[in-house]
C-alpha cells in the first residue's frame, strides 16, 4: 500500500506506512521506500539515515 500511495503522489500517507512497517520489521526495502518518501519531502537527512539502514541490512544490493 505504502508504494501506492507513493505512486499516487500521497507522500505523507506512504511515510506513515512505511514508518508502521518498519516498527513491524526492520526490511532494507523499507527502509529504502521510507527514504524516497524523505526525499520527495526534501529531507536529505532522514532520507540519507534511512539509505544507511537499508544498506547495513542488505550489503549485497546495489540499488541502495
């Protein structure tokens, strides 16, 4: 749902989703979705911290 709302241009709706699932389970792919949503938001930041995290749970993936 999160990707959808991204899609759709619902940026915060999908940073709360997003955020929910990661409370869930910490997955890279999260972590990367979240990232885009700070991104768009135009928060380097949190988008950079969220890249971080995803690459610390998936080394090997070189889309990150």
């Amino acid at each position: 749902m999160g990707w959808l709302d991204y899609e759709e241009n619902k940026i915060n709706t999908a940073l709360t989703l997003f955020t929910k699932s990661i409370s869930l389970a910490t997955k890279a792919e999260t972590f990367f979705a979240r990232s885009q949503c700070y991104l768009k938001l135009n928060d380097h930041e949190k988008a950079k911290a969220d890249l971080q995290q995803a690459l610390l749970r998936d080394k090997n993936n070189t889309e990150y």
